[in-house]
C-alpha cells in the first residue's frame, strides 16, 4: 500500500524495494528524474508550436478574399501545441516533488540507448555526403567493432561485403539507383 491508501503497481513496488535495499547499502541509483524529463519534452514540444506558429505567420495565418492562407491551420496546430505545452509544463512545475522522484531512466540504460542512437544519426548524416553504400559500410563496420567485440579485420569486410552485396543487388541487377551521396565516393565506377 501506498501513503494515500492505494494499491501501487507491481513494477513500482518492486522499483521502491529496490531502492530501499540500494539506501541500506549507501548507495542510489542515478539517472534523468521523470520530472525531468516531464520539463524536457514540455520544452521541446513548446519550441515545435513555435516553429509552426512562425513559420505560418510567414506564409499568412488570415483569411484572404478566398479563403484561408496558406498558413491559416498550421498556424492553430502550432498554437494548440504551445498552449498544451505550456499547460504541460505548468502541470508538472505545480506538482510536488515526492520525496523519491521517480527516475525516468537509468544512467546505465541511457549510456545504451545513446551508444545506438548517436551512431545511427551520424549514419543517417554521413548517408548525405558519402552516400547510402560508404555509410552503410561504415555503420556496419563500427557497429561490429565496438559493440559486437569483433576484430578490425573482420569488421570491416563484413562491413564492405553487404553493402558490395546491395550495390550489385540494386544497382546493377535491379537497375534501381540509390543516394550516392553529395560526393559521390562511388564515381570511378561510372555510377
């Protein structure tokens, strides 16, 4: 039971126990606070109202001599996210902070999440300058040596054999180009 008579959740039970037996050894568990994260995204959204709103006010949110502007709905879906934005935020800055703020994530489980998003979004970057073939190799490649242990040598030609494997494929047996990349490192083979 909780201090306010109600039945907490399994998974939280289990979550308040273990933070009890980390207390009696001194130690805590460390990580982004859900009330953090509450603001964060609060934020976040709040910002994204606000390059809808501009950017509508740019194009013309009035009714014109026929109709609505190029702007005009974009521009209220813009001002609803602000405002419910702002609401969340309010919400959130109202609430007490409970003695134990529940964490939102883990430190740890952060440190993995980020080491497969970081590298997914330089792959998606890098897919922009070198194309989707050199990028791919390369993501393959880092993946494998970093997180999957394996040695340089056997990284890389995992990494350069698929994406050989999906040039031929689509390149040259389909017939179906894909995004070379604003350099093109592909050039000297005539694609």
């Amino acid at each position: 039971m909780h201090a306010g008579g109600t039945q907490l959740p399994s998974h939280e039970h289990e979550r308040l126990q273990m933070d009890d037996r980390l207390e009696r050894a001194g130690q805590t568990r460390s990580g982004i606070s859900r009330r953090s994260a509450e603001i964060a995204v609060a934020g976040v959204l709040f910002l994204l109202g606000a390059l809808v709103v501009s950017d509508s006010l740019r194009l013309g949110a009035s009714w014109g001599s026929d109709g609505p502007e190029a702007g005009y709905f974009p521009f209220y879906v813009g001002l609803i996210i602000c405002i419910s934005s702002a609401g969340l935020l309010v919400q959130v800055l109202r609430n007490r902070v409970p003695v134990r703020d529940p964490l939102f994530v883990e430190t740890e489980s952060l440190r993995r999440v980020l080491s497969v998003l970081v590298p997914a979004a330089i792959f998606v970057l890098a897919i922009q300058l070198i194309g989707l073939y050199v990028a791919a190799a390369f993501y393959i490649a880092s993946f494998m040596f970093w997180l999957g242990r394996y040695s340089v040598a056997k990284s890389v030609l995992v990494g350069v054999l698929i994406s050989a494997v999906a040039f031929v494929t689509f390149e040259i047996w389909f017939q179906v180009p894909l995004y070379k990349g604003a350099f093109n490192p592909l050039a000297f083979l005539g694609y």
